[in-house]
C-alpha cells in the first residue's frame, strides 16, 4: 500500500474554468490515472475532466460519499470558489502525487 491510498473526493476539470467533475475513490492514484488515459466510459471522457484540480481526505469511505454528494449539490461558483482556494493556479495536483 502506498502513502497515496486513502480515500478521497475529488475534483477533476477540462481546463481552467471548464468542464467539472466530482467523484470519490479509495485509491486515489490510479483512479485519476484511469480518467486521464479515458479509460473510465461516461462524463469525464466524454469531456475531457482530465486535469486533478482538488482532492480532499477521508477516514471513512461513507464520510467520503456525503462529502462528495453535498458538492456535487453546490453550484458551479461554489465549486470554482473551492478550487481557487486550494488551487489558485489551476495546477494539476496528480502531478504531486506521482
């Protein structure tokens, strides 16, 4: 088990205030490595949420699902507002990860 393995909500954009997705996983890494190489069907292939722009840390994976249910309720600023707050560049943090 690496030190990456824990669960995580996270958030993933086409671009610069593009495209959003919101998803949680136990294994953060190879998750996002799935989305990136679009080998995960459905929303972010389709538009291309590639790019890990905010994750978050959980202990418990249904702590994790609420998480991740009340953001995906916010509106779009709301969202934006997250990122930038962690993230004001836009960077992409599955870089940091690997």
């Amino acid at each position: 088990m690496s030190r990456y393995d824990f669960i995580a909500v996270y958030i993933l954009a086409s671009r610069r205030n593009g495209t959003l997705y919101t998803g949680v996983t136990s294994d953060l890494v190879p998750r996002i490595q799935l989305h990136r190489e679009g080998q995960i069907e459905g929303f972010t292939q389709k538009y291309g949420c590639k790019t890990l722009v905010w994750y978050e840390q959980h202990g418990l994976m249904h702590e994790a699902i609420k998480r991740e249910k009340q953001i995906k309720r916010w509106r779009r600023a709301w969202k934006l507002e997250l990122i930038e707050r962690d993230n004001p560049n836009w960077r992409d943090l599955f870089l940091d990860l690997v």
